[in-house]
RNA sequence: GGACGUUUAGCUCAGCUGGUUAGAGCGUUCGAUUCACAUUCGAAAGGUCGGAGGUUCGAUUCCUCCAACGUCCACCA
C-alpha cells in the first residue's frame, strides 16, 4: 500500500519539472518514430514552431507561443495521433549582424565591417548566434515545449542551405528572380536595403516648401525634400486638370544647381492628385517608389524620361548634385532652400505632418536609392502553371491551390485571412539581396561579362555575389526543408502539409506570407492547414514589453518563482483568438494557486484509496458529477479542436474546482466507499488537464504509481450513454444543491456563525422529502447542521425561507425581528411577482410559443410553476406574520 | 485617406450561428477555518452590455449612424 500522505502539502514545481523534462524526452516519445503504436497508426500532425531569432532570449511571447503549440500538441498526441513539433532557430541575418556589430563597437571598433572583413565578422557573428542559440534552446525546453530535438533545425545549418540554394535555382530558372536596377529602400546606417516589410513608418512634422524650378518655369510645385530635387526630370500633374492640360509633353530646361541642367517634361499621371499642394508633382525617378513606377511606365510606353541619382549609398549627395556635391542630405535640403529664397522661387514654407519610413532594424529614415538588386517578381506568370506567385498566394486562402479545397488554408480568427488577401493585391518585387554578411550568400557568380547561377564556385577567376539573402528567403521554406526538403524523404511524404501552426499577427505578412509563396511554388501545397493567429502579450498599462522600454519580463524568471504551469495558464487564459491581452504578476499569482489546488485535489483523491472497501451502488451525486465529468470530456475536446484554448481551460477550472473539490470531494468525506469512482474522476481529470498542465499532471501520475506516462496516455472517451441529456436523478441533484446554497444564504443572511451547529426544519412534498432524507448526511455537512428535521408547520419564531419547493426554518437563538422578516418577504415576493410576470408575458406570447425552440418552452414552464408556488409560499408566510 | 479591431462588474477579460433572471478570475465587504488545500471554504455587494436609431415575438449578440481608444496599410509629393 501507498502512502500518500507523505506527498508534499504544495506543489513543488521548480523540485520536479527539470526532473519530469528529462524523463519525457528520455523515452523518446517527443519523436513519432518513437511514439507507441496506437500513435504509430494515427494521422500525422505536425507542427513547425516559428522560430526564435538568435539575436537574444525569449520573451513572454515565446511563451504564449509555446504554451499554445505544446497543449495543442499533447492533446492530439494523446488522442492517438502521429504528432510532431519541429523546433528551430531563425539567424534572423539583419538584426544579428547589427546587434553583434554594436557590440564590437562598444567594445571599441569604429567600423567592425572595415577593420576586420567579411570572414573575421562572420566568424564573430557565428559565435554569437551559437551562444545564443543554445541559451534559447534550453529555455525552450524549460517552457515545456514537447518538441523532437532530433529534428532540430537552424535556418542558416547545411540542410537548410541546400534547400535555400534549390529554391533560389527554380525559382531563377523559371524567371522569377532576376537581376534589376530599381529603387529599394536603403538604410544608411546598416548599408543594406531591406523590404517593404521591414519598413516602419513614422508620423512627423515636417516642412513642405512651395516652389518654382525658375522664374520661367510655368508651373509650381511643392516638396518636403527640394534636395531630391536636383535629381528631378518630370513633372507629373492630372491627365484631367485643365490647368495644366496645355503642358502636357513639353519639354523645360532649368538649372537648380545640379552637375547638369534638367530637362522637366510635363506628363500626365491619375495618381497624381489634383487638390493637393499645387496639383503638381515634382517627379524623381531615383529617390521615390511611385516615381520610379512612373519612370517605368513612361519607359514603357515609349516616352522616356531620365533617371538621375543624386543621393548616394553612404547617404550624401553625389557628383550629379554638381555643387551640392559632398553635402548631407540635410545640408544639401537647407542650402537648396536658401537659394530659392534668394532667387525669389519659394513661394511657401508650411509645417505638415508626414510618414516617413523607416528602418526597423536601425532605425534611421530610409532613403529611397535606385540600385542593381535581386528581386523576385510576384507578377510574372510562372511557366507551365498560367499563375503568378501572387495568384498562387490568392488560391490558397480561397478557392484552394488548383481550385482543390482540401489545398486551403483556414484563418483563425477569420479576419486576418481578409487582412491577408488584401495586402497580396498591393504586393510588390520582393527585393531579396542584403548587403550584409550574415546570411545565405547569393548562389551567383561572375567573371568578366559572364554570369552563373551555382552553389559553389564554377572555376578559377569566379567571384561570388558578395550579398546575402533576405532571411525571411529562408524562413519561408520552413515547412519544408524541416522535413527534409529538396529530398524526397518519408517525412515530408507523412507531414507535409503540416497540420497546425500559430503566430503572432505581426508576422502574417513577413513570415506566413512567404511560408505560402514557397511551399505554393515548389510543392503545390499549402505550407499548413489551419493558421491560428494570436494577439500580443502587454504590459499593465497595456504597453509593448521591451528591453528599451524596461518592462520585459523573462518567463524563465516567472517559472523559477511560480513554475511553469502556471505560467502557462496565465498566458492562456483570459484572451480571446487574434486579440492582445494583458499579463501582471496577480494573473500568475492565481494560475500557480490553481496549480496548486489541483494538487491537493489529486493528493486527497489518492488519500481515500484503500481508506473503505467497495461502496456499492451509486448514488445520487455518483450520478451527478459522472454526469458532469462526460460532459465536461465532451466539451474541452470540442473547445480545443476549435482551439477554444481560454474557454476550455476556464471550464475544466470550474468543473474541477467548484463541482469536484467543492461538492462531491466534501460529499465524498460522508458517503465512503467511492474508492473506484474516485480513482476514475483522477485519472480523467489528469489526462484532461495535462495538455494545460504537463507538469503537475505528469508529476501526479508518477506518484499514484499509474500506468506508463500519462504523456502518451489516451484521451478520454465519451460515454455516449451518459451524453444524453440528464435524467431526473441528475435533476434532482440540482436540486439538493440549490437547497444547500439557499441553506447556507439563511444562515448568513441571519447571522449565525457557520461554526455553530444549527437545527433546520423542511417543509417538502413526500417525493423530495425521500430524496433529501437519503442524501442527509451530506447535505449536514454541507450547511453544517446537528439536525435536520422534517415538519409540517414551520415552528414560531424561526427564520424561514423558500428555495424551489422547498420551504425551510432555521433556529435563530431568540425571536425574530417580523418587521425586518416582513421586509424581507414582502421585497422577495414583489421581485418574483415582477419575474412571474416577465414569464407570463413570454409564454402568453404566441409567436413566441410558435417559434421557440421546444427545451426552452418547457424550461420556461417548469420555471413558471417553481415561481409561482414561491409566490404562493411568500405570500402565505407574509399572511402568518400578520 | 483606407481597412480592421476594441468599448460588458472597481480591475483584467469571456460571452459560439439572436432565446430562461448577462458570466469568470482578481479586488471589495461579511463570516468560517484542528478536516486534502490559509496557495483554503461559505455568503454578499457590484452591470440600464459606449451612445442613438433600425430589423425581430425577443438584441450584449444582426444592420445603420455617431463617439472614444488602439492597430495595420497607403504614392498626398
């Protein structure tokens, strides 16, 4: 025999979770090559965990991350499914190498880059990022996170860049990447270009300036950067304004200062818009997005205008600029200003407010520079497949890749897939060379005139491209090159498309975007099935969690004081799919004493065993919470594979806690003998709340010396006898429990020290009189009374009142005030008469009557009749007083 | 400028396709506590569901408009 008195009184999280870890993956079964063969047989379900970037810790929203995958995940293990989480670690190429090269130049280096080369600060970097990585590895597993570490991946490791190289040949061969000289955006002070994606727009006030190129120049336009306008070769106004119609085409030279004198031609574009500044717009081919398309429409429709950069990479003005030359953009802004006033040219000087962009990695403005870059165009047709990328993105959110509807993802929550398709109509060229050290390099090599697309080098005298690849080029091949991608292997034979994945929703266009690009293009297959989008964990006050705003938490700190249980749960609980919620230390505070109540829950249980032999047949409350145990199997199961993960959690708590601990555990220390019921209640509870609660549960499993690991235990079945609706001994329960709750408010109500040991008198028809007689025992215990007697009229002097049919007395030391019991009465019949009336209304209603649901009608009728024998009740005993 | 989201108890939030007297956790007040758990138990107070219309027998839920807050996008130079 057990003891298991000798079970600690509180949990002890941080003393067995390391412990518990270990033995998991121990046993191999975080690998479905390795799971038992009831698993062996089931679906495949995969997970790919987004990975975490090697530039620092986790964070609380890794947490949430990976609380949400892993109870997924142990949820459908145990429902006997072939499961598999992929961990990885993202090089997240453009924050890392920036990170480190601060870094260096804390420690004193003025330019890392110059002072040790490509190889030596790739070697810092590497360095860097495998520290990293094995800090956040380990971090990972202190979360719980029931991942196959076999299949660890790293998206800069060799297989990934096999698969990185692969990608880029198709997709070269097919046309889709090409070599361009187009604007990009470009921060000066990492020197790189980045996406449109890693561009942060920021509001501020700004000067907008209106003017005239030169005194005979026929229109005026307004800027915010006249030193762009050096570069300007058109002026672009509203095919439909007339007051500019009779320009259109013609041609103007003017001299502002530049290396050459510009030649302005007048064009029409409808973009331009005709209420704002001047209904002009001065066009610079080289430093603006929507100049540079206007550049090439007028390439393509025959009519060219000229392209002149005048901004260089290192961000001052070039030789084109003539005497600005050498300049900061700033300066060059203040000199080209000052030179219009003096001509007499500005017209206008007035603050607005404006967007700029800038970068998200360094934080300077991004300056928009025309570049010779990699790109990959998503407009193009691809060959044989009468599709472009963009079309392909659009199938596989609507009518499934090929029109195939099993080939279609599902958002949840729904709206981000609106999000989603509507940002892919805006798509453009995804510029995809960094010019950056830390990264894929670009699989191209050139010698003199010649270009070669290989992995390695072709020969002697080749030079590689010396930029490196966008990481996200990487990252969304994950699905895939996780599972062995470009070999045929079983894997991604079995997992591919994977089942589930979550994220955050301010990856959706950078991360799941890209994922459904390539898997898309290669495979013909959706990366994954199902999208669940989360919100973002924030502060208190509602504020980001970040270093630079001193409010980060690390979720390693919460599981040293709390445990990782809890931590989870709070993470979980109390937010709704898609939308941000806030985390504080109470939420913890709560979630580690839930912990810790199922802890004694479960100690208390195993304590009964072998306390009294068999107890023979059920009774009434055996019934009952056997009854609300099916349904509550029945529901969490529902809730999580709708991934309802708060909902579900809150109702196993409720069942768990209010009905279990608090009803049938107390009734259980009267009616002994549950030994068998009990010993099933535990076992079911503890498979449903492991995927919520690996740890506890699993620790609670070992220690009743269960069968085998409760990880890969089975998931409860529904009894589908007990799923029918309930029956009447059920109801009658319900009703015992009403009875307690309105004895206890009686005692309360009167003052009465629940302490004391009271007698109460029952009024009841002969039926429940029976029902409340077999079941007094507990009842006793419950309201804490030494007697509980039966009578037909209530004794004088008593406090009286009535819950459901049941009229009930209770002993008050000394008389009653009747003028206060009066009051009392009187104001509990005028709110049941306002109730009676309510119901009556409804049921008198016929269309109501006609279109209600039949449960309802029946409910309302039952709950007339209870009301009205109240009412009756009420009046009666207020007539006694009087 | 566009799109989306939020607004429900003192606080943090649930509330599925409309249906009994709108819920939880925390907090508050009152009471209990040799009992598995003070990381506990019982009871209570607290909401005209942001505002105004509309549809319906019935609206927190659906529609329209408005307000406040928030997020994302955008080529207003």
């Amino acid at each position: 025999m057990l003891d298991f008195s000798e079970l600690p009184k509180a949990y002890e999280a941080g003393k067995v979770e390391d412990e518990i870890y270990a033995r998991w993956e121990a046993s191999g079964i975080f690998n479905p090559d390795k799971l038992p063969d009831r698993n062996q047989k089931g679906e495949p379900y995969c997970i790919i965990m987004p990975p975490p970037n090697v530039t620092g810790v986790l964070h609380l929203g890794h947490a949430l991350e990976n609380a949400l995958m892993d109870t997924m995940v142990r949820f459908q293990r145990m429902r006997g499914k072939k499961v598999l989480i992929i961990p990885s670690t993202d090089h997240a190429a453009m924050p890392t190498q920036a990170k480190v090269e601060k870094l260096l130049m804390q420690e004193g280096m003025k330019n890392p880059r110059q002072e040790l080369g490509r190889e030596k600060l790739v070697a810092k970097i590497r360095e860097f990022a495998e520290q990293s990585k094995s800090t956040i590895l380990g971090q990972i597993k202190k979360l719980g996170t029931s991942c196959d570490w076999s299949r660890l991946a790293y998206t800069f490791d060799d297989e990934r860049g096999k698969a990185v190289h692969e990608m880029f040949f198709r997709l070269h061969k097919d046309g889709l990447i090409y070599r361009g000289y187009r604007v990009v955006n470009w921060s000066v002070k990492g020197q790189s270009t980045c996406s449109d994606d890693e561009v942060v727009m920021i509001e501020r006030t700004t000067k907008l300036y209106t003017f005239k190129y030169g005194k005979d120049f026929p229109i005026t336009i307004a800027s915010t950067r006249p030193e762009t306008k050096l570069g300007d070769t058109a002026v672009a106004v509203h095919p439909d304004d007339e007051r500019y119609q009779s320009l259109i085409g013609k041609v103007y030279t003017v001299d502002v200062g530049a290396a050459k004198p510009l030649n302005i031609k007048i064009i029409a574009d409808e973009h331009v818009d005709r209420h704002f500044g001047t209904g002009a717009l001065g066009v610079t081919p080289a430093h603006s997005a929507v100049d540079f398309e206007m550049y090439e429409k007028q390439k393509t429709q025959g009519d060219p205008i000229d392209l002149i950069p005048v901004i260089g990479s290192d961000g001052k003005m070039t030789e084109e600029a003539g005497k600005y030359q050498g300049l900061t953009v700033d300066e060059a802004r203040e000199k080209m200003v000052a030179w219009l006033k003096e001509q007499g040219l500005l017209e206008k000087e007035e603050e607005i407010v404006q967007n700029v962009g800038t970068s998200d990695r360094f934080g300077d403005v991004i300056e928009v520079i025309p570049m010779t870059q990699w790109w990959l165009n998503v407009n193009t047709i691809i060959p044989r497949r009468g599709k472009s990328l963009k079309d392909l993105m659009r199938d596989a959110m609507t009518i499934g890749l090929n029109g195939d509807i099993k080939q279609k993802i599902s958002v949840a929550p729904e709206r981000f897939a609106k999000l989603y398709l509507n940002r892919i109509e805006n798509l453009r060229d995804w510029c995809l060379s960094r010019q950056i050290w830390w990264g894929h390099r670009i699989p191209v090599w050139y010698k003199d005139e010649e270009t070669r697309v290989s992995e390695t080098s072709p020969g002697t005298g080749w030079e590689q491209d010396p930029d490196t690849l966008d990481t996200w080029f990487s990252s969304g091949l994950l699905t895939f090159s996780t599972l062995g991608w470009p070999g045929e292997t079983l894997d991604l034979k079995t997992f591919h498309p994977t089942g589930w994945i979550t994220m955050g929703y301010e990856i959706l266009y950078l991360w799941m975007m890209r994922m459904i690009l390539m898997s898309a293009y290669v495979l013909d297959e959706i990366p994954f099935k199902d999208v669940y989008i989360h919100g973002l964990l924030r502060d208190e006050q509602g504020k980001k969690f970040s270093k630079s705003a001193g409010n980060n938490i690390d979720p390693l700190d919460v599981i040293r004081e709390h445990g990782c249980d809890a931590l989870r749960w709070s993470v979980l609980i109390g937010s709704a799919p898609g939308n941000d919620s806030k985390f504080y230390e109470e939420k913890v505070g709560g979630a580690r004493n839930l912990v810790n109540k199922f802890w004694n829950i479960s100690r208390f249980i195993l304590m009964q065993i072998g306390q009294g032999g068999d107890g023979g047949s059920e009774t009434l409350a055996d019934q009952w919470i056997l009854s609300r145990l099916n349904e509550t199997v029945s529901s969490i199961t529902k809730k999580l594979e709708t991934y309802q993960f708060s909902s579900a959690g809150e109702e196993l708590r409720d069942f768990t806690w209010g009905d279990l601990a608090d009803w049938y555990l107390e009734i259980a220390k009267v009616e002994k003998g549950k030994e068998k019921i009990l010993l099933h209640i535990l076992q079911t509870i503890l498979k449903l709340w492991h995927p919520f609660m690996p740890f506890v549960t699993e620790a609670v499993w070992s220690a009743a010396k269960f069968e085998g690991q409760l990880i890969v235990s089975e998931w409860p079945k529904i009894a589908t006898s007990l799923a029918a609706p309930r029956n009447d001994e059920i109801k009658k329960i319900e009703q015992l429990r009403t009875l307690v709750i309105d004895l206890r408010r009686l005692r309360q109500e009167q003052g009465i020290e629940a302490a004391k040991q009271v007698e109460f008198v029952l009024i009841a028809d002969s039926s429940i009189k029976q029902m409340i007689e077999s079941n007094s025992a507990w009842i006793k215990r419950l309201i804490n009374a030494e007697t509980l007697t039966f009578s037909d009229t209530l004794p004088d002097g008593w406090a009286t009142m009535v819950s459901g049919t049941i009229t009930a007395a209770l002993n008050v030391a000394g008389a009653i005030d009747v003028v206060k019991e009066g009051a009392r009465l009187k104001k509990e019949l005028a709110e049941t008469v306002v109730y009676l009336s309510a119901l009556e209304k409804k049921l008198e209603n016929k269309d109501f009557m006609a279109k209600a649901p039949e449960k309802v009608v029946v409910d309302l009728k039952q709950k007339y009749s209870e009301a009205k024998h109240k009412e009756q009740m009420l009046s009666e005993q207020l007539d006694a007083l009087s």
